[in-house]
C-alpha cells in the first residue's frame, strides 16, 4: 500500500512523462518538418542553378538556329555580309561564347570550291570578336569530330544538335558545340551553323552548390556516358564507367556514407547532380535537438525535487494529522475532535469531520427508528403483492374442461408489487375474454389503479358489452376523481370457441404478436386508440380477425420490449419478432419461458426496470364447425340468393326435404322482415350465416334500428281474423319450424339466431 506522499509523487513522475512524451512526439514532428524543409531548400537550389544553365543552352540553341537563316541567305545571294555581321554582332551579345560560324558541305556553296564557310571568334587577348580570316582550303573542317557529329545527327531544318564536350586545343578550355542544319529548296543539307560554348565558367558556378562539407557535384552528358567535370575527383571528360553508383539513383552507399542525390536534366541532354551524406544533412538538427533535451530533462528533474519539497511540507504532515484523529473515529469513538490547525481545504475537511460526527449521532438514532419502521412497510408490501398476486389467474390449466384452446400468462413486476395485470374469463357458454394492461407509474399507487381498473373491466364485461362499449364504459369511471392523472394502455378481445372470431379493441397498448398455422409471428393489425383514463367520451374502435387451429396469440407490456442492458439499449419489438419467430412451434407455456430466458440474458446483470408481463392463446381446434356467412343489400331481389346459400351448405349435411323446407320458410321469413323494416327507406346489409350440423345454427344481423321481434304476442287463433292483432304470425311460424329462435342486440346490431336438428330417421 502506498503512502499519500508517494502518490503525490507517482502522480508528479507521470505528468512529467507525459509532458516528456509530448517534448518528444513535438521534437519527432518539428525534426521531420525541419528535414523536409533542409531537402526541399537544396532542391530548390539545384533546380534554380540548372535553371540558369538552362536559359544560356537554350538562348544558344536559339541563336544557332538564327545563324542557320542567315547562312541560308548567304547562300541564296552568294554574298557573306549579312551572315558576318550576324555572326560578329552574335558573339558580341554573349560573352561566353567563344565562337561561331557556318559550315558548306562539299561543293554545296560553289561547284568549283570544295569548302566555303564564315567563322568568328572572341579574341581574348585583344578584348575584340573579329573574324578568322584563315585559309577554308587548308582547313578540313569536313574531317573534324564537332563537324561529323552536327551533320550526322542533324535529320531536318532547326534542330539543334549538341556535341560532346571537349578540350578546346588552343585554350585548353571546356568546350561544346551546338550546331543547326541549313537546307536548300529540294531539302537538302547544303551547310550547318555553330556555336562555340566555353563552359568553364559555367561547370564553377555549378560546383559552388556545397550544401555540407562531403558533398560533391558531378555534371555529365549520359548521352554519351561521359563525366564532364566532377568535385568527387576533380577529373575532368572522363567516363561514366569510372564511378561506383547510379547516377540516376535516389540515394547511394560509397565509403561508408549513405549519399542522398538531388539531380537534374538539363534541356541539352546533360545531368546535374549533388551527392551530400545524409548525416551531414540533418547533423545540425539533430544536434539541435539534442541540446533541447538535455535542457528539458534537467528541468524535469529540478521540478520534481521541487515538488517533492513542497508537497512534503506543506501537504503530508497536515494530512498525518488528520489521518490519526480519524483513526479514532473509524474506531467508533464519536467523542473525538479533529484538529483544525490550518484554514485551507484541509482545515476546512478537519471542520467537516467534527460536523459530521455531530450528524452521525443524529443519524444512526434515526436511521434506527427509519429501519424499524422500512422492516414494517416490506412486510406489508409482501403481503399487497401475495394479494395481487392471487388475484390473477395462475392456475393452469385454468379450465380443464375446454379442450378446444391453450392458454398461459405471467407477471413479474419490477417493484414488490406493480401496475400491470392480465385476466382471463369467460363472458357467456362460448366467448373468452383476454385482456392485458398496463398502468402508468409503479409500486403501490400503480397497484391500487390496477386493482380498480381490472375489476371494472371484468364486471363491464361480464354484463353482455362488447370490448368497444367495455372501454368506453371504464374510460368514463376512471376519469372520475383521478386527481393522480393515472392512466393505462390495454388490450381486450372476445374470443368465440364456435366461430373462431376474435373480437378486439386496443386502448394504446403495445401490438400483439400472432402466428397463423404453420406461419411465424407477425404483428396483429391493432391501431391503438387513446389509453383508459385520460379523457372522458373517447369512442374506440373494434377489430376483428378469424383464430382457425393451430394459430398462437401473444399478448405482452411493454417491460418486455423496454428491457434495458448494461449498455441502456432496449430489447426492441424487432428482437422480441425475431425471437418469436424461433420459438413459433412451442405451445403458450412454453413460449412465456423461451422469451422470458431471451430477455434475462440479453439484460445480463442491469436491474428490471419495469413490470414485466406476458400471455399467449393457442388455439387447438374449433368446438363447432366455422361459421359460413354471406353479405347482400337488404331487399327482397336477394332472397333467392340467401336461399341458394343455405341450401348449398346444408346440402352436405343430407338434410331431408322436409326439414330444408322448413328452413327455407323460416328464412325468408326474417329475411323479408329484414329487407322491409330494418332500414325504413335507407339501405343496408345484411348478414346471413350457417353452422351446419346436427344442430344447424343459422343467425341473421342486420345494422338496422332496434327491434326484438319476439316481443310479439302469439296471435289469438280463437278469434276471427278480423278481430286479431296485426303482425306477429311470421314469427309464430318461425317458432314452430324451428327447435329454438333467440334474439340479442350486440354492438348496435340486431343478431337473431335460429337452430334446428336435422333429424334424418
């Protein structure tokens, strides 16, 4: 364990390191820079040098083209004035120039004279150009190597042609020569122009480029593989073949040294190149940097010992103090004083631990009385959620005696006790209702509205309303005194053993999940209207899908797809689709368990923060066959097309001729009743359906105005017809023909229902 003072110290060293880190990533990218700039200043500098020879070469390559005109003129009009003036005021305008002229072929000039030509030189000695007045006769130019290699390689007009160096042998100066090529009319070379370049001068201006004391300067023509001068050696017209290294090379290895080279092509063929150690290069950078460092660490050092000191005597013995007047307390002896010897933070903390000891005699007096009482409250909140608990169906199966559906749920609350709920009931013979809910808010005050809303929901429908008119009926009640502004989102339907018809309104609940047979799970169709509790007169919607065997309906709050990881993501409906969808062949138990496990590992170890409950209906099969149902406008032209209906399915029962003849008059009966008063003079639909079997159901509704036409008296047969009441002898007749008539009006409609036993013996 370390004591505060090393620390202190561990924390100095590191900062110091860091800010030794930083000194040396800045030095690594200031020392980069520098070099960068260092190789670009002796770029520029050579391409600035080669520049410069570059305007001379091509000022000389100009005027030897200038040259080859005039000699065209001298040879067009046979007199040499213009080509001599040319020439001397040529060699006048450039100094460095040491001659130039204009050269016949054999014969070219004259037929009679085998050569003929004008030259100039700069006469050194007596600072004058003047003409050579030498003998053309004695001088076989035509046989020298500069002539040979301007007219060998001269191939159309105004090219210049560029010799290979060479010690001039009255001079004994460097020397090239460029030449042009003069043609007459036909395209033939009848003469060349040249001019004489003295390039000592210019090879020691090139040499002044030293960057470092190794460095060396080479310029060569490789064009003819020859090294015109170099620093390396101080020779001069030697051949290429003499070095060890690629001219053309970036860098190099001699004597032990690794070369950089900076090279450049020049517009007559030549290579300039400078040759500099790379150590010698950035040998004053790194130098630099080293002195930099040095600096840096010694001040390191002297601020650490500094630190040290003062934290040593202005910190630590205070805080040693402190630590052992604490130790007292940590002891348990409440009694102690810290000393408060200093006014700084430290006497300010002394301040605040006797402050807090005062207020830790207070508190564990009332943390006492406060524990006492929260072992109370837990007790009775086990007790609420053992109640809550008990009031949820949790015996499974909960109806032994239906075969025809499977039905499991769960809750798990994220508090002792919560606000969600599921339930399950059957309203009448042949209709299940499911409900799921989710009240806002948790613990008990949730409770409390969950227990008020559940029980308004069963007994709203357990008095023969539909889901629509159950939510409407409690969104009122719960609006009533709800000064908390409590609310909840719920799901409710009616499902028909018989039909398959499941019946549902969603009050802003989460959509449901169903599978259809041999399916996956998708999302029920559910457009959620406003939650319960929130504002008076809200009207719902109902919707309706058929349930056929083997279909899963999965109920769930929205703690199933708000569950939240380590990381705050939420489970997500996509994973709870996802999930389900691997889980689509287990039974509803099964299923809770699957998703439930999916949910615990994907929270890992972050605390439920929502109830968490779910409820799932499968269906195994029907307890009556489907309902067949047709759809017509309510007039009598389509009576013959709801008798065609109910003969053709009781045809596959083998009903006998008497009874479909009975069926068929009950029929047309309430049709004919429906098609003349349901509607007065507007029109509407009428729905006709069948359940064929031995007990055949056939019911009728209608969207028309409330009428109950069983209310209608027996007509009085021991009176005369004139005597006896109008109306009810269609319904007397229905009555008669069939086993049992019943009629109800659901959901503003009227639904009358008739049976008959197809008795075949």
């Amino acid at each position: 364990m370390y004591s505060l003072r090393t620390k202190i110290l561990l924390i100095v060293l590191v900062f110091l390191a860091f800010i030794g880190t930083a000194f040396v990533f800045y030095s690594i990218v200031t020392t980069v820079n520098y070099k960068r700039l260092r190789l670009d200043g002796i770029e520029k500098t050579v391409a600035f040098e080669s520049e410069k020879v570059n305007r001379i070469i091509a000022a000389i390559e100009r005027d030897a083209i200038s040259l080859s005109r005039d000699g065209l003129l001298y040879y067009k009009f046979q007199s040499s004035e213009i080509s001599e003036i040319s020439v001397l005021e040529y060699l006048r305008s450039f100094p460095t120039v040491i001659g130039g002229g204009l050269w016949f072929e054999p014969y070219a000039y004259n037929k009679e004279k085998l050569r003929a030509g004008i030259y100039a030189f700069n006469d050194k000695a007596k600072g004058e150009v003047r003409l050579d007045e030498f003998e053309m006769d004695e001088y076989d130019y035509h046989n020298e190597n500069w002539y040979r290699e301007i007219a060998d390689a001269i191939q159309q007009p105004y090219q210049v042609v560029w010799t290979k160096p060479y010690l001039d042998d009255t001079s004994f100066c460097l020397v090239t020569t460029a030449g042009a090529g003069i043609y007459d009319d036909a395209g033939r070379l009848i003469a060349v122009s040249n001019i004489d370049w003295e390039i000592d001068e210019m090879v020691n201006e090139l040499f002044r480029i030293k960057p470092t004391e190794s460095s060396f300067v080479l310029l060569c023509a490789p064009e003819h593989s020859l090294i015109i001068s170099s620093t390396y050696n101080s020779e001069k017209l030697t051949s290429l073949n003499d070095i060890h290294w690629d001219i053309h090379a970036g860098s190099f290895f001699l004597n032990g040294s690794n070369y950089l080279t900076f090279s450049r092509d020049m517009d007559n063929g030549w290579l300039l190149s400078v040759s500099i150690p790379e150590r010698e290069i950035f040998a004053e950078i790194e130098s630099q940097n080293n002195r930099y460092s040095m600096i840096i660490a010694f001040s390191s050092v002297v601020m650490l010992v500094l630190a040290y000191a003062f934290i040593s005597r202005l910190i630590n013995a205070p805080i040693g103090h402190l630590i052992k007047d604490v130790a007292q307390l940590a002891l348990g002896n409440l009694e102690i004083r810290v000393r408060e010897s200093s006014r700084d933070e430290l006497g300010m903390l002394g301040r605040a631990f006797n402050k807090m000891t005062s207020d830790l005699k207070i508190s564990i007096e009332a943390y006492t009385r406060e524990h006492t009482e929260k072992q109370r409250i837990a007790a009775e909140l086990n007790i609420a959620a053992k109640i809550q608990a008990s009031m949820l169906p949790c015996i499974f199966p909960p109806f032994p005696d239906k075969n025809e559906f499977d039905i499991y749920a769960s809750m798990l609350p994220a508090k002792e006790i919560g606000g969600d709920f599921y339930d399950f009931y059957f309203i009448d013979e042949n209709n299940l209702a499911v409900t799921i809910a989710d009240v806002s808010g948790k613990g008990v005050p949730a409770a409390l509205f969950m227990v008020i809303a559940k029980t308004l929901i069963k007994n709203t429908a357990c008095s023969g309303k539909s889901p629509k008119e159950v939510f409407e009926t409690v969104n009122n009640m719960l609006n009533e005194n709800n000064d908390a502004g409590m609310f909840a989102s719920a799901f409710m339907g009616y499902y028909n053993l018989r039909t398959g018809k499941f019946l549902y309104v969603n009050a802003g609940h989460n959509p449901p999940l169903i599978k259809k047979s041999g399916g996956e799970y998708g999302f029920l169709s559910a457009k959620p209207c406003l939650v319960l509790g929130c504002i008076e007169d809200i009207e719902y919607r109902e919707e309706e899908i058929t349930l056929e065997p083997g279909d899963t309906l999965f109920l769930y709050t929205d703690g199933v797809t708000e569950s939240m990881n380590a990381d705050r993501d939420f489970f997500s409906e996509s994973r709870l689709l996802e999930v389900s969808k691997k889980c689509r062949d287990l039974p509803p138990k099964e299923l809770l368990a699957a998703i439930k496990q999916e949910i615990d590992g994907f929270a890992g170890d972050a605390e439920q923060a929502d109830d968490i409950t779910m409820l799932a209906l499968g269906v195994v099969h029907l307890s009556e066959p489907s309902i067949k149902e047709i759809t017509v406008d309510a007039n009598t032209d389509n009576l013959s097309k709801v008798i065609c209906f109910i003969n053709n399915e009781l045809a596959q029962y083998d009903c006998p001729p008497d009874t479909l003849k009975d069926i068929d008059a009950a029929v047309e009966e309430i049709f004919v009743n429906i098609a003349k008063y349901a509607y007065k003079q507007a029109e509407g639909k009428a729905v006709v359906g069948i359940i064929p079997g031995a007990e055949t159901v056939i019911h009728f509704e209608d969207s028309g105005k409330p009428f109950n036409p069983l209310e209608k008296s027996v007509p009085d047969f021991d009176k005369p017809p004139i005597d006896r009441e109008i109306g009810g002898l269609g319904v007397y007749l229905v009555r008669k023909l069939m086993d049992e008539v019943d009629y109800s009006r659901i959901n503003n409609k009227n639904i009358l229902v008739m049976k008959k036993r197809l008795d075949r013996t």
